[in-house]
C-alpha cells in the first residue's frame, strides 16, 4: 500500500542561495513533491522485510537474551530530545556486540556513534553550496572498521533517526510535519547512495519506542511494519536486521553495497596523480582535490561482455534528487594495471599512461530506451570525419539489463520455465519460483556453481574467466550469461521495489543501471575562460544537435547547461570548441532497411518520416504512454511549458539553447544589470508564471554588454528570432519557427568579428559566495508522455540575412533591428472571444473561463502598459464586472510582480530598466489619456 505524503504541486530547484535553506518553501514544496506516492508499505511483519530485502551470506543463530536492552531509554520530546540518545546508542551497542564472535572470520561489528550534534553536509565538496546540509542522530560505521570521522559520509554505512513520542511516526499520517520527517530519512538515505555508490540504502526511524525499518533505492522506498521496543524480541527483531546488514551475500561491506565497486585506496591514488602528471594532463591538480572520495568502478561493456576497470578521481556533475536517474559524472581512466603476486602493478606492455575520458553512470527508466543505443547510432550514422559536437562512447552498457537476463536464465536452471512461459514479459518483473519462499530458505538450496567466491568474481575484472575474449564479435557477446547461477534472489541492478510491493503493473515504475564510457573530456559550460569560448561551445553543440537530428534522427530533448561540456582537449582531429552529450531523454525515428546500410539516403528518409510516419493507437499498456514527462526546467521552450501535450520538436530543442545562453550571460558576465535579472526570467513551479516571465523577457528591451560588442550583438539578434517563434494569438499571425541556419548564421558571425574580451569570466553571486553555478537538475511530471509515438513536424524554412546585412550589423554601433523581424511585436489588446478563451483555458493551470478572462485581460493591461513609444495600442481594457480593486490587484500581482510596501506591484528588474526613463514615461502618459 503507498503511504501518502502531502501533494503539492511543484518541485524545487536551486537558482540562489536561499533556495537550499532547510525552511524555504520551494525546498520543502520539492521533497514532499518528490516523495509523494513513492513510500510504500512491505511486508506483513518485519521478518518478511529482512528476509526478502537483506540477502544474508551467514544465517542468523544469535540466541542471546535481549529483552532487557531498552530498559534505560525513556524516550523525551522536543528539545529534550537528545537527552535520551546515550540510553538509545547503549541499547544499539549491546545489540551488535555478538557480531565479533569467535565463529566469525572478521570482525563484523559497526561502530554505533551519536552524531545529533555533527553536521554532515552534501558528500562532495564542489557541490556543498547546492544542498542543505543533515544532523543525523546516530550512525553506524562499517563492519569491523575502528576508525570513524566525524561529518563525513565516507565513514557511515546506515542511519537512526529517532523521534520522541509514537505520534512522531510519519508514514501512517499525512501533513507537513511529517512530511519532514521522511524528509530526514531521505535526505541520509540519498547522501548514503552518492557517498558510496550504494545500490540502495537503509535507514531506521525510532519514534518513542516504535521502530520502522526503511528501505530506499532510486525509484520508491519500502517501510516495514511497525513494531515496538517495549515487547518481548522486538530487540531480536532489530538483532536480525543489523546481523543480515552486516552480512551481505556478495561484497564484505554492507547489504545495498555494489559489488563492482570498490574504494580508491591510496595505492590508486598515487597511481592516478602519477599518470595524470605523465600524461601532461591539463589542469589535473585541480582535479585531484577529493580522491579518497573516488572509486574503483567495474564497466560492463555490451559489445565485449567484458567488465573493464576504472579509476573514478574526479565527480563534475552529480543529480541530487533520490527518485531520478541519479546521474554521476566524473572524470575517470582506464586501470591499466594488473594483478600480480597479490597486488596491482603496471603493465610492462602499456607504458602510455592511459586517457583521461568521462564515466557516466544513471538509473534509466525501463520504458526509455538505454543511452548505449543511442551511442550505437551515433557511430553506425556518423563517420568519425563528420562528428563534430558529439561525444564518442568508449565501452559500456547497460549491467541492469545484463543481470536480468542472467536471472532469467538461472530460473530456467533450476526448472522454472514455466515462469519463462507464463506470458509475463520479463520486463514486467515477474518473481522466480525461488522468491516464492522467504530468502532463508531458498538461500539452502544454492548449487556449487552460486557460491559466494565464485559469484563475486563475475562482479570483478580481476580472475574474471567466464565472458567472451576481448575481440570476438559483438553478436556473440550481446548474449551472453556466464555459467555460474545468478547469487541473488532479485536483480541488483535493476530495482524491483514497485513489483515487490504492488505487483507487476508497476514495472514501468523501475529503473536500470548502467555506466557509459565518453572519449571526449569536458568542462561545464558555466566554467569557460573567456566569452568567445562560451559562445564556441554553443556553437559547435547546435552543430552536433543538427547531425543528431538530420543524419541519426535522434533529437535531443534535454538541452541545458549540465548537457553542454567545454571540450578540454582540442588536438584530435575534431578541434570542435564544445559538445552535446546525456541521452537519456532522447528520441530515436525507426530507420527503414533501406537507410540501414546507406547513409547516402538519410536526410531524404528522415524529412519522410517526419511528415508522413504513421503509427498506431497507444493502448493502455503502452510503454510509451508510462513515461514521465521530463526536461531541465529552467530551459524548456515556452511552448512546452504552455501545453502539456505538445509533440516536443526540434525548435523547441533551439530555443532551448536561447535560455541555457542567457543563462550563462546573466549569472558570469559582467552585464551590469544587477543580480536580480535571473530570478526575474527564470520561474520556477509555476509552468504559467516560468512562460510569462520568459516572454516578458523577449518583448523587453534587450540590454548591451559593456565592452562586448560581439556578445552584445549575438543577444540582440538571437532575441527576436526566439520572440518570432512562438505562438501567438493575434489574428493572420503565424510564428516563423527557429531554425538551423538562422541561429547558426549569427553565432558565426559574432564569432568573427573583433573586439572580444580576455578572461571575461565572473563567479556567480547567487549561491552565497560559490564560484560555480547551480545547475539546474532534471525534473520529472507524472503526466504521461507519447513523444516516441508521434510523427514529427518538418521545419519551415526563413528567409536568411544577406550579405549586406550581415555588414550593416557590423557597421553599426547600436546593432538595429533586421528589417524583416521587428524587435517587439504588438501584444494583443482587442476583444476576448469566447474561441479564445476556450482554446486558451487548455493552456492554463486551473482551467475556468472567468479566471482565463481575469488571466487574459491582465496580460493585456501588462503588455499594454510596456510598449514602445511609437507602437501604443488602444487603452488597456476595463477590469471584470464586480471585481475589487483587491482582486485585480492579486490577479495582476500572480502575473507580473511583486506588491510593494506602498501596495502597488513591483514589476520585473529587466520590465523596470526598459521603461526608466522620463521622457518615455511622460510620452507613454500622454499617449494613453
């Protein structure tokens, strides 16, 4: 059953400091939002929790008298709250105490440490600012490890949260104040799965004396049933759990640890800085700031159906949602080492030091299709001569997707095809027969082949002997399923909570794991030296975006500022300045045979289909129709935010580069407009408000750079073209979509011309002194998504500049307006009909033709009263019938501003600097009397 949370209506996102305090509406709007309906109960009793959840290597046969543990802890509430955690710590100590036994071959007994008092913040240094920091109550370290830091995520392996009374238990109630709670929960809970790479992380909540015992992945989290300290085994109950914990099936740390990955010990990373610095890498001291936080990782390639090394030194980008794709990118090198007399050395055969490239590793969504097959297009479409602006992966696959199938056919093994024909998909996640029991039990009935040492080298590279030779062919690995059984009940790699907890029709709820490997380098795009190099990499990925789109037909549909890289090394033969990567949300057109073996016929088929392809009605159970609607807020294209079923094309994938531009330039150049001009564009929550704010933007007076006539120009003529694209619905007036070689024909020429400054690159002010900016995480909607279904339109053609506009721009000091695209279009002020406001009422939240009237007639009232001097309309129309003042005011205010100490409404920072002078002022007075 799901145990609800409260429902909100939008999520949060960092655009400035104040956005990541702990009491910020927006950040406690974005975790309930994110919580809710993904907490869910499992279980009948606990015991069904621990045995299903917590595959144990070692059976359970502690048969200590523990009823008398909790004698001492009088749970207090309020401030006093921590007053009863010695008594609580005491109790939790007494309870591991048995696991550094005699019997045991290490020690297994965690460190139990009162941490209330230690501030833990987000587990990477470089993205501190971007995440409130957490007070855990108590911690527990790794099994057998003495050595514990205080404040560091490194040294922690699962999490108490205790409350004071029964009341404080959150997952049978809804409200805010609970909503809090499983907050903390889930706040330890992802900080534990980004520290260590756990596959999943638990987590305890003890209020008064009931106990919960939470599970959390990156899809939904499973509670177990309550129970209650004050009876008899409720403390073997709590015995149990943290014995299997420290008994993991497969690894030596913790149940939830990844067996592919594994610490970067200080031999690695000496090794690391060393072939860095042979290899003349550039910049790679800045790099190396927080290796002890790097890792081995296991690459699981699709084409070799190898596992290869690497060495994880550096994190660049990091999604810190917990239910998402969780993406983690870093910089990372091939271990080129091997093993020898017990330990790692350098290969003799290898005296290059190895590249460094860029490992991605993310959760996909099961209905979406894995970023690999995009990559495989890519290189099946795309010569290495023509890539330009797109990455080139390495090695890498999907391991989720590899694990299911090596379950599938361990279930055959042991006589369960009837399960292969049941008429389940195996994607639908149907249990195996051996799941039908408890895990104790199935666990007895494990053949030689699925022992614990021999499994656990599958997950390894080294003494790894069961996959195909490096070099064989591909279709011979892309099957592959070593002979061993599959260790665990369930896959790993690919969650299985929503089927466990409600069934099969949830699978497409599930995620998958996979780590991609990137052969080009990159820096974010908020880190360049100079604008002419910002403005390079933009280009060159709009390029990479065209090949995408007219030569694999893949179109994007994710363009932000996380999705463009600075490229850092330009020697290869491809010297583009930037490029274009993450496809996780990407459309790939079907291509005919026909195409298959001929890229000479490619752009004549894509436009084909395009316009013509057909497909059938989506049923129900559709994939297609589960996905959820997904995108970087902050630059999604007007369009998209004003309707939700629009078919996502091309056009608006260019717009989006508009936004992550002006995004860049407001936050780290020196525009001299003041730092409230991002907050004023870019709205988030609100799809409504996020589109007006961005129009309002557009029909502004678009502002000079001090000092940078090129980048001056590129914004004063990218502006309109955005502006002229959108929809409008003024009468006999149809928008002129983006295109290629409009957008590209101005960047060029910006690129060209002289005057460019050095190392004009400015810290952003917005995150409280970081020099870096908040890149804006992917947000997800529950609204359905038939993208992948749909046909896409073809782009019209415009009219390109010529020449001798081209010279009458450069000419000219103020950089005037194209003679076909006037700089402002007048807004609509003429009479509502009631078509409009049917057709509009679909595009609003809330719906209701009177508050699409009041919506419509203050739009005009607000555009009205910003017009340029020699384009006036006609008055602004008359508020609605029986409105109050107060009324039109709240209306108007939800629009376009903020009130006033005086009560008027303040309006946006770049709406104030168009009208600020007094001469307009008294001309826009005279003219409208």
């Amino acid at each position: 059953m799901s145990v609800s949370t409260c429902n909100f209506c939008s999520r949060s996102i960092r655009s400035g400091f104040s956005d990541i305090k702990p009491n910020n509406p927006a950040q406690i709007d974005g975790w309930a939002n994110e919580l809710n309906g993904r907490v869910l109960q499992f279980g009948q009793d606990p015991d069904e929790f621990i045995d299903t959840l917590l595959p144990c290597s070692t059976p359970y046969e502690l048969e200590n008298d523990l009823d008398g543990v909790f004698t001492d802890y009088k749970p207090k509430k309020g401030k006093a709250e921590k007053e009863s955690y010695p008594e609580l710590v005491e109790g939790l100590r007494m309870i591991v105490e048995p696991f550094d036994s005699k019997t045991e071959k290490r020690n297994r007994t965690p460190l139990v440490i009162d941490t209330s008092d230690d501030r833990h913040n987000f587990p990477f240094n470089a993205f501190v600012k971007h995440h409130h920091h957490t007070r855990p109550d108590i911690s527990f370290g790794f099994p057998g490890e003495k050595t514990f830091i205080r404040g560091s995520w490194q040294h922690v392996s699962m999490v108490v949260e205790a409350k004071g009374h029964e009341e404080d238990d959150p997952f049978p109630r809804k409200g805010l104040k609970n909503v809090r709670t499983v907050e903390q929960l889930a706040k330890n809970a992802r900080n534990l799965m980004l520290a260590h790479g756990f596959l999943c992380s638990f987590v305890v909540g003890i209020y008064g004396h009931i106990v919960r015992l939470v599970r959390f992945d990156h899809t939904c989290a499973l509670v177990s049933k309550a129970f209650d300290l004050r009876r008899s085994g409720s403390a073997k109950i709590l015995q149990r759990f943290l014995w299997h914990f420290v008994h993991p099936r497969i690894g030596d740390t913790v149940v939830g640890c990844d067996p592919t990955v594994s610490r970067l010990d200080k031999a690695s990373q000496e090794w690391v800085k060393k072939q860095l610095e042979k290899g003349d890498t550039v910049g790679w001291e800045k790099h190396v700031g927080e290796l002890d936080k790097g890792r081995r990782v296991e690459v699981y390639d699709e084409k070799t159906g190898r596992c290869i090394p690497y060495l994880l030194y550096h994190l660049v980008d990091v999604n810190g949602r917990l239910f998402s794709r969780a993406t983690m990118v870093w910089r990372a090198m091939e271990d080129t080492r091997v093993w020898k007399g017990g330990r790692l050395i350098d290969d003799g055969h290898r005296p290059k030091p190895p590249k460094p490239q860029i490992l991605k590793e993310a959760w996909r969504q099961l209905v979406r299709t894995a970023e690999a097959t995009f990559y495989d297009r890519i290189s099946s479409r795309i010569s290495d001569e023509e890539r330009y602006g797109v990455p080139k992966m390495v090695c890498g696959g999907d391991i989720g997707d590899f694990e299911l199938r090596w379950w599938e056919e361990t279930g055959k093994r042991w006589g369960r095809e009837e399960d292969a024909e049941d008429g389940t998909p195996p994607a639908e996640g149907r249990k195996p027969a051996s799941a039908r029991g408890s895990a104790s039990r199935t666990s007895t009935k494990r053949s030689k082949k699925s022992s614990t040492s021999s499994s656990r080298l599958l997950f390894s590279s080294i003494g790894s002997v069961g996959g195909p030779a490096v070099g064989e062919e591909a279709e011979s690995s892309h099957g592959y399923i070593p002979e061993e059984d599959f260790p665990f009940d369930y896959p790993q790699h690919q969650t299985y909570s929503w089927r466990l907890a409600q069934g099969t029709k949830e699978w497409h709820r599930e995620r998958s794991h996979m780590r991609i490997v990137i052969d080009d380098v990159g820096r974010p795009l908020t880190e360049f030296t100079c604008t002419h190099e910002l403005v390079g990499a933009l280009r060159d990925a709009i390029i990479g975006h065209r090949l995408l789109w007219e030569k694999a037909n893949i179109l994007h549909r994710d363009v932000s500022v996380g999705n463009i890289l600075i490229k850092d090394d330009r020697k290869q033969s491809n010297k583009f300045t930037g490029f274009l990567h993450d496809f996780d949300h990407s459309f790939m057109e079907p291509v005919p045979d026909a195409m298959a073996d001929s890229q000479e016929g490619a752009p004549e088929v894509a436009d084909e289909l395009r316009v013509g392809a057909t497909n059938p009605p989506q049923g129900p159970t559709d994939p297609a129709s589960q996905k959820e609607r997904t995108g970087t807020y902050y630059f999604m294209a007007i369009e998209v935010l004003n309707v939700p079923e629009i078919i996502h094309n091309a056009h608006h994938d260019l717009e989006s580069f508009y936004w992550v531009f002006l995004w860049v330039v407001v936050r780290h150049t020196d525009h001299g407009q003041g730092e409230d001009i991002c907050h004023d564009i870019f709205k988030y929550g609100n799809d409504k408000d996020s589109a007006i704010a961005k129009r309002g933007w557009l029909e502004s007076v678009v502002f000079d750079i001090p000092d940078n006539e090129p980048l001056s120009y590129l914004l004063k003529e990218f502006t309109p073209l955005v502006l002229e694209h959108i929809p409008t619905n003024r009468r006999n007036v149809k928008p002129i979509l983006l295109t290629y070689d409009a957008i590209l024909e101005i960047f060029d020429t910006a690129l060209a011309m002289p005057g460019w400054p050095e190392k004009d690159w400015r810290p952003c002010a917005l995150l409280d002194g970081d020099v870096g900016t908040g890149i804006a995480a992917t947000v997800m909607t529950a609204a359905p998504e038939n993208l992948d279904s749909r046909p896409i339109r073809a782009l019209p053609t415009r009219r390109a500049a010529s020449a001798s506009d081209t010279l009458a721009h450069l000419k000219s000091d103020a950089f005037p307006p194209h003679p076909s695209r006037p700089r402002l279009r007048a807004p609509f002020t003429g009479p509502v009909s009631q078509k409009m406001l049917k057709r509009s009422a679909t595009c609003l939240e809330g719906g209701g033709l009177e508050k699409t009237v009041a919506s419509l007639r203050s739009d005009a009232l607000r555009m009205n009263t910003r017009r340029k001097v020699g384009d006036m309309g006609p008055p602004p129309l008359p508020p609605l019938a029986g409105a109050s003042p107060e009324e039109a005011t709240e209306t108007t205010g939800a629009r376009t501003g903020r009130p006033t100490s005086r009560g008027r409404l303040e309006k946006p920072a770049f709406e104030r600097r168009a009208r600020s002078s007094s001469q307009v002022r008294e001309q826009m007075t005279r003219k409208a009397t």
